[in-house]
C-alpha cells in the first residue's frame, strides 16, 4: 500500500463535486475499473443490489439534465452512471447498499483525477425509470455526472464538529 493514513484523509478531503468537464470520453476501461471497486462496497447481507447503466448517448444524458434544475452538470458532462438498485435483492436497505456504492464510483473517480457529482433522482424516480427502461422494482440511487475535471472549485463549508456530534445520547436541537 503506497498510501499513509494522512494521505487517506487529505484525499478524502479534497473529493470536489465536478459540475463542469472537458469534452473527452471517459475510456470504458477506466469505467469498468471504477465499477469493479464500486463492487466492494458494502451491502445488508451482502446483497449487492446495485446495477450499474453506464450512459454515453448526448440524448438521453439530454433528458436526464432536464429532470430537475440540479441535473444540468449532465448537459456538459460526456457520460454518467446511474446506479440502479434491485429492492427484490435487498428490500430493507436497497437504497443505502446503493449510497454506499455510489460513494465509492466518485471516490475512486477522484483517486484517478476524474470528476463526479451526485444528481439527486429521488424525487423523479418514474421519470428516470421511463427514461432508461427501469421496471418498477428498479430504483435509481443516483445519477452521477463523470468526466475529466473543467474547474477546480472551492471547499464546501462543513457543520463544525461541536454542532454535530454527543455522547452516549442525543444532545442537540
Ligand atoms: C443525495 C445527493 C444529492 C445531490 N444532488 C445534487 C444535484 O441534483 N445536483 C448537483 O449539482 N449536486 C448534487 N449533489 C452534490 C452536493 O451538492 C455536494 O455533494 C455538496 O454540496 C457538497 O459538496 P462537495 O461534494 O463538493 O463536497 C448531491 C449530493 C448528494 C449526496
């Protein structure tokens, strides 16, 4: 492992949303390198219930961008991918099997120097279905923009530790 535990947190914490991409396709092997990692992530009883749509036609990342105002990072983005859970294979936890996949795509997006933003989906979750020809049991997790980085934005602000963490019970409000 060439890789200290400081190294570790600096790159957890330097993990941007990219909304903006240079034009150039992602090679698919490198998409596949990224989904064979996704694969590791947990899962409730290790179902796995994720499925992956890689989507490189300009049309539908077109339609996607309109689902709601926060998609428009896919009208410049040159693929996304959507993670699809299977609710039959992980019905109490399909969609937190799913975060915790896509969590890993955009990390290991970012250890390679591309880009990612989450876009939301739960809110259009039949427009989506529509759209790539989801059955009902298909839920999309996430849409995630990816592509090589066009911007280098600025830190997010975070909560301060104080404000979000008690001991033994739940101390705040
Ligand atoms: C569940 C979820 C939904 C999100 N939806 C959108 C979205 O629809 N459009 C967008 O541009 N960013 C979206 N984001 C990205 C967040 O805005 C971003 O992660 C947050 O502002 C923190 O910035 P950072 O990722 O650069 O640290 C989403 C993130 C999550 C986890």
């Amino acid at each position: 492992m060439g890789c200290s535990p400081d190294d570790l947190i600096e790159f957890l914490k330097t993990r941007r949303s990219i909304r903006r991409f240079r034009k150039e396709k992602v090679p698919m092997e490198i998409i596949e390198k990224i989904l064979d990692v996704a694969r590791y992530a947990p899962s409730a009883h290790n179902s796995q219930p994720w499925r992956f749509i890689v989507i490189d036609d300009r049309g539908i990342l077109d339609e996607l961008s309109r689902i709601h105002g926060g998609g428009k990072p896919l009208m410049n983005a040159p693929q996304a991918i959507v993670v699809a859970c299977d609710e039959r294979a992980s019905p109490d936890s399909y969609l937190l099997d799913c975060a915790n996949a896509t969590i890993y795509i955009q990390l290991v997006a970012h250890a390679l120097g591309l880009g990612t933003v989450w876009i939301q989906t739960m809110r259009n979750i039949d427009d989506i279905r529509k759209i790539l020809g989801m059955p009902k049991y298909i839920t999309p997790a996430s849409i995630l923009a990816i592509g090589y980085p066009d911007e280098k934005p600025e830190p997010r602000p975070r909560i301060p530790l104080e404000k979000i963490i008690c001991i033994n019970k739940y101390c705040l409000d």
